[in-house]
C-alpha cells in the first residue's frame, strides 16, 4: 500500500470525523481520531468494508478495521444502549452499521466539496484489490486506551474524482473541507466550523414508514389491481420519519394545504435508534447487507 499523502489524508481525515459523529450518536461516547501515513502493511484478521459511491464511475472507499477493535466497537455500542452481548457476529454487525452511516455523511461532504450530490450506492463486505492505489490509516484511541489502527483505501477512480480535495495543511477556505481532530464541540478550531457551517446546507432524503411486511415471491406474483397488503401497524400507531436509513422520529399524519405531512410526536434517543439498526440488521444474512439491506428498506 502506498504512503499517503495529503490530499488523501484530508480525506481520510473527514471520514474519521463522521466516524466519530457516528459512533458518537450510537455510543455517546466519542474516541480519538487522527488520520495519518500508513506505518506498516495490514496483516492478521483484518474486516474489510467496501462502499460503492457515484463521485465517478467506479469510484470506492474500503474500510478496514482488525478484528479486535471491530468487535471492542461493537461492544462499546451495544453496551451504550443497555444491552450485553458477546456473539460476534452480533458486534460485528453493529460495529459495521456505525461504519456504513459514517460513509453516507462522508459522501454528502465529498458532495459538497465536488460541487454535486454523491451519495452511496452498492456496500459489501469485501477485500480491496491487490492494486490498491492510495491510502492511510487512522489511529484511534479512547481514554489512553489504544486500537488497532483503521485503514482508509480509496480507489484511483475516487482519487481522481476528489483531485481537488483540500490538502490537511492548505489554508482553510470558505466552504472548505478539512481534517478535524475528535475534540468537544465547543473547542472546535475555525476549520471546523467552517466545515460544519458548509454542511448545513447538505440536503438529506427523509421518508415516512407506514409500516412493514414480509410476503413470499409466489404472493407477489398474485397481486393485482385492488390487492391488499396488510402492514405490521395498526391504524392508531404512530408512523415513523426516517432520515439515512435510520429512525429519527415517530409522528401522526396529517394534511397541510392538501398535501399529506407528519407532526412529530417523539424525536428517538440514541439507544432507540441503535436498537431499530440492529433491528433492520438481525434478518439479514453475512452477505445480504449492504446494497441488498438498503434496497430493502428503500422499498418498503
């Protein structure tokens, strides 16, 4: 793997910043995240994350964590929400949940900083090529404790789409995106909130959820004009708002100058919302999630 240099460290930099916010909103807790030059080639057990994202064609990021601090994180998590569990495909999973939401952020603020909307398409599990072209490894820690560090590969496709990317040492810019430590909100640098001030214009598709079912191929096949499917709610429970594929709020529907729109009636905690992750996660196979998970959600 090649050294990194510094437009890949400023990207390596960003995405450790939303894998912060992340594992913040899930774990409330945030650790120590600093982006730098790969020390050494990755061995060992190592859970590999690949994200398909239409900056160009082609264009991919692989997120690579050992074993070891794939489930230590996972366990942190699900700790955070009041729930003791050593099966390590159950950490491993919740663990890779956290990594997938990072990536949908990072996405929008590679978007914004490209000048048009990326967003994240096909994610599996998956080993990085043997001609990887770039990257750098991010070190974490949390209260003096050290991780293995996580690697971040970006393909030559994503490079060239994000050439423009701010180097970690350029002179902020308006609208700029750069490398920010994870430090309290209130001692954030002019770096990053100039970055955060550049993501509040970041649209995001928010969807309502009447409801979920499960119905065989042979059903479907049945459905004709006038079909009924019958949903897992009943008419007086609330439907729910859901913003990047996760459960923000819950609400009633009602009509606004004859368009349908929802009252919000409960905005969800933190262990709410990794509770309906893990949720959307436990039927889903090894190799189902991902692409196949979200393409899941999306239709119902």
């Amino acid at each position: 793997m090649n050294q990194g240099n510094e437009p890949i460290l400023a990207l390596g930099a960003t995405w450790s910043q939303e894998f912060g916010n992340a594992l913040e909103a899930m774990a409330d807790e945030r650790p120590d995240l600093e982006a730098r030059a790969v020390s050494a080639q990755p061995d060992g057990d190592i859970v590999w994350w690949k994200q398909v994202l239409d900056a160009s064609p082609g264009s991919a990021v692989w997120i690579g964590t050992a074993r070891q601090a794939c489930l230590a994180l996972g366990q942190r998590i699900l700790a955070a929400a009041g729930v003791d569990s050593a099966d390590p495909n159950e950490l491993r999973d919740t663990y890779l949940e956290v990594v997938r939401q990072s990536l949908g952020t990072f996405a929008s603020a590679v978007g914004a900083q490209i000048g048009r909307e990326v967003v994240c398409t096909q994610g599996l599990e998956e080993e990085p090529p043997d001609d990887r072209t770039a990257g750098c490894e991010i070190a974490i820690s949390h209260h003096g404790e050290s991780l293995p560090a996580l690697i971040f590969l970006l393909n030559r496709e994503m490079l060239e789409a994000t050439a423009r990317f701010p180097s970690a040492d350029s002179p902020a810019e308006e609208g700029a995106l750069v490398p920010v430590p994870g430090e309290p909100e209130q001692e954030l640098s002019p770096r990053a909130h100039s970055t955060l001030n550049l993501l509040m214009d970041v649209e995001l598709p928010v969807s309502v959820s009447f409801g979920r079912t499960r119905v065989r191929v042979q059903e479907i096949l049945k459905l004709i004009t006038g079909s009924i499917i019958e949903l897992d709610r009943s008419i007086s429970e609330p439907v729910e708002v859901i913003v990047n594929n996760c459960v923000v709020a819950r609400g009633e529907v009602v009509v606004v100058d004859g368009n349908y729109g929802v009252r919000i009636n409960e905005v969800m905690s933190k262990r709410e919302r990794l509770q309906e992750s893990r949720r959307s996660l436990l039927p889903l196979s090894r190799s189902g999630m991902g692409a196949a998970g979200r393409s899941h959600r999306q239709q119902e």
